[in-house]
C-alpha cells in the first residue's frame, strides 16, 4: 500500500499542532507530513513579538517554540520559504515557489491541512508601504522592528489601539521612543466595553504615551528613504517609524481561489472535527470560522489558544481518531502599560444585534486583601442575560495578578452557568491573592442582586 | 406586633455575614439583632493573622473589616468580651457572661445563629499551656505573637506544618529568628499528595526554616516563666517561643451541650439552608458541616470563604428570602516561604476509602511563556475518576502567578466536568500570564490521554 501523503500549507501553531498530532498517531511508513512555510520560520510565539521589538525578550529563537529541524527529527519534514501559491483540488496539487530558487513545481497530496493564519490589515490610506512602516505579525516583523528600534528613532506613531498596538506603543516608550498612538475610535481596546476601555486609556497615557482617539489616520507621509509623519483628520505627526496595529484578518485569497468555501466571517468554514467541505482538506487557526458558545454564531478570532486546539483537533482526526472542537469563548487577556486587561464572552454591544436583553455591572475591588502589602485595584464587569441570569461575558481590568481570573468566568460561561450559582463557586482565598469574597465572586454577587430585584420587580 | 429577636453567637465572618443580610432584608422595626463576642473584635480577617505576626502588616486594625461601632450604625448591636456559656432552646434563651464586668445574665431569642467558630487543637502533651506559646486563630493570638516576635526571641519552634503553621514559621524566619518546624508527618502540607507536598517541604527549607519530619512534637518544656525547649521522639530543641500550627476543630462544645445535633465529623448539622434540626436555630461557618460536592459526604472545613458564604445564606433565610448553600470543594490557597500552593477537590488519600478508582498526572510547566522574563516553574496535579475521565481533584505548587489558577480546575469540578471536555477551554493566553497552552490544559490534556489509553486498552 501507498503511503498517505499530508500536505500542511503554513508552518504556525495550527499547521504544526495538526502535523504533529497526525504524526503521534501514523508513523512515517504510513503517512507522509510535508509542510510548506513560505517565511523563514516555523512554531513561533506571534504573541511574543512586541516583547521581542521592545528588548523585553533578547533572542528571536526564544520564540521559536520548535525548529524546522526540531520537526524533522520527529518525522515531519518542512519547507521553509516555499510559498503554496495555488491549490488544485480536482487534481489534489499544489503548486509550490521555492522562494529561494525561485523554482515552482506541483507537489502531491491526498490529505491537505490549510492553515495560512492572518495577515495584518493595512489601511487604505497613502504610504502604508513606505519603509520604516512595520506590521507585527510574522516572526520577521518582530526582527525587523526590533533593529530598526536599536537605531533609535527619534518619535515614533502607532497606528491603533488593539492588543498588538498597545504592546508596540508600550515597547517603544520602554526603549526611550516618543510615541504617539492614533486610533479612530473613542477608546482603545475596542473588544472592551466603552466603560472597562476608558480605564485602558488612563493607564497607556500614564506610562507617557500620547494618546489620540477617535482621530483616524489619514496618510503615512515621506519618501523613499522613510517615513516622516503621519496625518490625521487632525494634525501632522513627526514620526520616523510607523507600527501598524489596526488588527488582523483571515488569510484566504489561496483557499478562496481553490474553491474551498467562506464563511460569513470570511474565514473558511469547517465542522467540529476541523473538516472543510471539501473531502479531504481540513483547515485550523486564524483562517478558519469557529462557532460562538455563548452566541452561537459563526466567529473568526485570532488567538493563538485556539490555533493549537483547533490544530490538535484536525491532527487528531487526520491521524485516525475521533476529536471535536466545540468552540470559543473569545478568551483573551494582555498586559499593557501596567494594567492587565481580560475579556471572555460578549461584550455589551455584541449582545443586542442578537437581540439578547442584559445586565451589566463593573465592581472595583483589590487584587489582595486590601491590608496586604501590593494590593491593587481591579475592576470586574460582567453581564447576564435579564430574563434568566445567564452569564454572557466579563471583562477584567487592573493591577498585577488581576487578568488570568478571567478564566474562572470563561469556563462558567462554557458550562451556561446562571449568577446565582455562581456566587456560591468554592474559589480559593488568602490574603496575598484576593479578599475573602474574590473580586470575580462580588462581581457576580452584585450583579445576581440586580437581576433578582428586577424580575421580582416585574413578577 | 412584637419585633422578632435574632441573637447571634460569635462576632467574625458567618455570624456578622448573616447579621448583614438579615439587615438588609429586615429592618429595626422588624427585627433587633444582638450579636455577642467573645473577643475583644468583631469581622476580622483570621487568615491575616501570620502577616500581622511578621510584620507584613502592620497595624491589627487593618485585619478589621467592621468594627462593632460600624455594625452599631448599620443597625446591628455587637457586644464583645461577652461570652455565651449555656443556650436554652427549649426557653429560647441564652445565658451571656461579660467577662469585663462578672456579671451573668439571660438574653431571649426568637431566632438564633449559633457560629462559633473553630478551635485550635492543643496537643495532648506536657507545657502547651506555658507561657510563650501560642496558639493563632483569633485576633488577639496574632497581637499577642507580634508582640513576642518584636522581643526579639532566640529560638523559636512551630508545632505542625498546615498552613498556619508554615506561614508562621515564614513570618519568624523573615523576622530574624531561628526556625525549627517539626511536624508528625512524612511531609509538611498533609492536604495536598506527598509529591506535591514534597515540592512545599523544600521551599520551606530553602527559606532557612529547619524542617524535621516525622517527628512528633512530645512535650514543651520550662517553667512559669516561659518555655526553654521543644522535646521531640528524636531531640530537645531549645526555643523561648512556639508557636501551635496543628489545626483547628469546630467549637461545639456549647451547642452540643444544648442538644443541637452534631454530625459525623463533629460539627453542627444543618441543611441546604443553613438551618440546624432545631426549630429556630440556625449554624454557619467553621461549626458547621458541609457537604462535599465530589464525594457527597459531610465534611468540615475551616476557611474563610465559606464561613462568609453560609453565613450570608444564613442571613438571607432569616431575612425571609430563600437561599441554600450548595456546597464545598476544599478549594484552598496559600503562599509560604517562596511558593503558592493551592487544592482543591479531593486528594489521592481521600479517593481510596470512597471507592473511586482514580488516574493521576503531575505536569511541570511555567508560570509564564518560557521565553519571558520572570516565569517560574509550576507543577500542576489533576486527578480524575479512570472509568469515566471525570475530575476529582487538582493541587498546584509553583512560583508566583501559579496558585490562583486553581479557580478554574475548581469551577470545572462544580460543573461536573469531564476531562475531554476539559481540552478545549477557552482559558486565557498572553506571554506574560502563561504558555498557549495554560499548564491546568496541559495537565488536563496529559490525564485526559491517559485516561483515554487506558480505557482502549481496556475496551
């Protein structure tokens, strides 16, 4: 018998998960793992590049998690700077440029792993692709911005305010860099509530960022030899290099022209087991929809959690067991100029175009007993839905050790839990960590009262 | 229409927690609440009593939530130093002692809370009644320490190694003093698995603590002017302070002489609703019993949390709302000498006499992406049911940022959760929080494939 022949097109957490799962389970004599990375690098930490830009990480190969070597000694073999530049799914082909070379030849495959990930949004404005202009997405954007940092330039501008904005905004400040961060909306951090946002804004312009919203750029202005300012609705801002951070989206022109379908997100639509329509080709990471588990809505988020899971997932399936992916909560957290900042679930506005009424309340706490020595303040919101108490998201902003207590809300949320019950969850306590009442428990305690007054009110 | 009494007993977390909430549903005219103490303090954070010792807090009433002057104006009368020493449930009376004054007196109630909270255990050996020892369950004991750690001991012994006692013995080593822990135990930290507690044994030593096992304390030797040495099975060692860490039991002396039924464990029965058999008389916090959501067996714990949860249960019922306390966990947390350590759900030890066969795995991980500065090693146990992958447990031992994490693995236990489903939680990334993968998913992932073996090899 043939062996089975799996081509994965990207060489990221979603791709190699997918390969590495197929292998444990298919030894090489039954299954072939070729997969084709157009960069340089495989299994690297994409969240780890503003860290890497500001000096707060030395070594880029810190951030590769696993080599393309690595991956060979365990029996998948990789290709680096080798573009898929078209695939054929009659004829189950793609054809392949050798970036180095030049060279293009077709390569064979019977299962296909589509995982080509995002590519950073750049906006429609003149002279985006001046040099001195930087994404942060690949592992190579991390390098280039991290060298063109260490000839200090003289001010820089940050064009948005996301996670990836405001970690490159904080790096260059770090690194002694005046910094300017332009965003066309009314707070940074748009996944947040206006309310829980606002408090974002205080603490980037507390570590000396200046900070413009709801100011859209207008242009990148200079010439050949760099960028000179940029140009907003309203004024001119000397910058000598430029970060854009206006986010990301699926990258799908090459699954788009092979016929494998969208989604209403855009991204590619695959079933719980990772499968696209299409037999044979399965497909994980940014590029691909998820569903929703508190909307149940087709989504497309870009997290590198659920890149591995989803990756784990496909591999699973394709090395012949049986796995689910049964979706997202939206889970993310950052640490940005001092605060940290977390979000799970539906934000406030996500919920009415789904026609689901809430509740919402914010509580200001302490991330210690308030006696013990580094207590800071952390405020947590949540919302419910108003007719049952359904929990349907929180957010979480504050002070160190504040964040990663999202996760007690988001795995709440994946088991639907209802407040009431949730103010009696067992959670830990001792003083160096929370007050006795943790401060997600008086959140949900706050704002189970509110619910119940109100449909007593109304019963 | 005469006002209805509510008399409550003990004047810290569940009684005062309950007086709150009846408040708050009743006010004077309805209902008079007398609460008597007898203590010098009312609501005040047990668990804070070691920092006060060590000086990381530094004035006692920081540990003071609510002074009784501050439950006067909110319409709750406290009396301290007044000693309950007999209930009449028949009369419904209680006979009340002011210990500043002599003077015994009767008081009547209409509806009783009884929360008495627990004892430290005094071992049965000679001189634990000396001078210079000291016990650290209330509020004075963590005055009256400080007071003779700032004497400037010369040697000093602590007696158990649970969590009061470790963190003492750190509150003495940071304060100067030469430390010897002794402790009957193969390890310190009995509530966690011995490869767990092994981890806490050697960070307790790598303080400088002098750590002796399986050694049980047998007499405390000196004189009315204070203690000179700790007699073991093995050696005397010198001290002119110990300090008593073997636990706690529920003080029930007063309510079992009054006929209210005890359970099994030896605290005070109630249900779901914090009300005991007897008619009228309800019982919250470290008296009463609780069941334990993983075993459904009774169990009685002494902690914070759910001292202030059932005592506000208590207090919604008597307030003439409906609430009931589902139960417990044993979800606990602490930070001693260097590591956070943390349980939750039952141990491997607890597992064997219920029957439940059970898998196990300890993963090591970091406290955050390994490439990023400040991440610190984190062992993460989980334990779950081997026919059916079903969580029963998890303990944590790691650096800083790791303990808190056991939220998750307890909100996943009250849910019942299963560890495949486990998988795919959508829990929190960001290089400074934690690797893609949170190390309660990798453990999670290891015992679920574990398991998963198991059961095919089996099937």
């Amino acid at each position: 018998m043939d062996r089975t022949r799996l081509v994965v097109v990207g060489g990221d957490a979603a791709g190699m998960s997918a390969a590495s799962q197929a292998r444990r389970r298919r030894g090489p004599d039954e299954l072939e793992i070729v997969a084709f990375e157009r960069g340089r690098h495989t299994s690297y930490s994409a969240c780890g590049l503003p860290y890497l830009a500001g000096g707060l990480v030395d070594d880029w190969r810190r951030l590769v998690a696993r080599t393309p070597e690595e991956h060979a000694k365990r029996g998948i073999e990789v290709r680096t700077r080798h573009e898929v530049e078209a695939i054929d799914l009659g004829g189950r082909r793609v054809r392949v440029r050798d970036l180095n070379r030049g060279v293009v030849t077709d390569e064979a495959w019977d299962v296909l792993v589509v995982a080509t990930g995002a590519e950073p949004i750049r906006p429609p404005i003149p002279g985006v692709d001046l040099p001195g202009v930087f994404g942060l997405a690949a592992l190579q954007d991390g390098i280039d911005l991290r060298a063109a940092i260490d000839e200090k330039p003289e001010a820089a501008v940050v064009v948005g305010g996301g996670y990836i904005g405001l970690e490159a905004a904080e790096a260059l400040v770090n690194r002694g860099v005046p910094t300017t961060l332009v965003d066309r909306g009314e707070h940074v951090m748009s996944t947040l509530d206006p309310d829980m946002s606002a408090r974002v804004d205080d603490a980037v312009r507390e570590l000396g960022v200046e900070l413009l919203l709801a100011e859209p750029a207008e242009a990148v202005e200079g010439d050949r030899n760099g960028v000179k300012a940029v140009r907003t609705v309203a004024r001119t801002i000397p910058a000598d290099l430029v970060v854009l951070g206006i986010g990301t989206r699926p990258r799908v022109a090459l699954a788009e022209a092979a016929g494998i379908p969208l989604g209403e997100t855009g991204a590619i639509v695959v079933n719980e087991r990772q499968r696209t329509p299409v037999d044979g080709v399965w497909a994980a990471g940014d590029c691909v929809e998820a569903r929703h588990l508190v909307s149940n809505r087709p989504v497309n988020y870009h997290l590198g959690t659920i890149a591995n899971k989803q990756g784990r997932i496909a591999g699973i399936n394709i090395g012949g067991g049986y796995a689910t992916f049964p979706g997202v909560l939206g889970t993310a957290v950052t640490r940005v100029c001092g605060v940290e900042v977390a979000r799970t679930g539906l934000a406030a506005a996500e919920l009415a175009p789904l026609g689901l009424e809430h509740e919402a309340d914010t509580t200001e706490s302490t991330t210690r007993a308030g006696y013990f020595p580094g207590a800071g303040t952390i405020a947590v919101k949540v919302l419910a839905e108003r007719r049952s108490g359904r929990l349907l998201g929180g957010q979480i902003v504050g002070r160190e050790g504040a964040a990663k207590r999202i996760d007690v809300l988001a795995t709440a949320l994946w088991n639907r839990m209802i407040l009431h019950d949730m103010v009696n969850l067992d959670l830990s306590y001792a003083p160096p960590f929370s007050p006795v009442w943790d401060p997600v428990l008086i959140a949900v305690r706050r704002l189970s009262e509110k619910v119940e007054k109100r449909l007593g009110e109304h019963w």
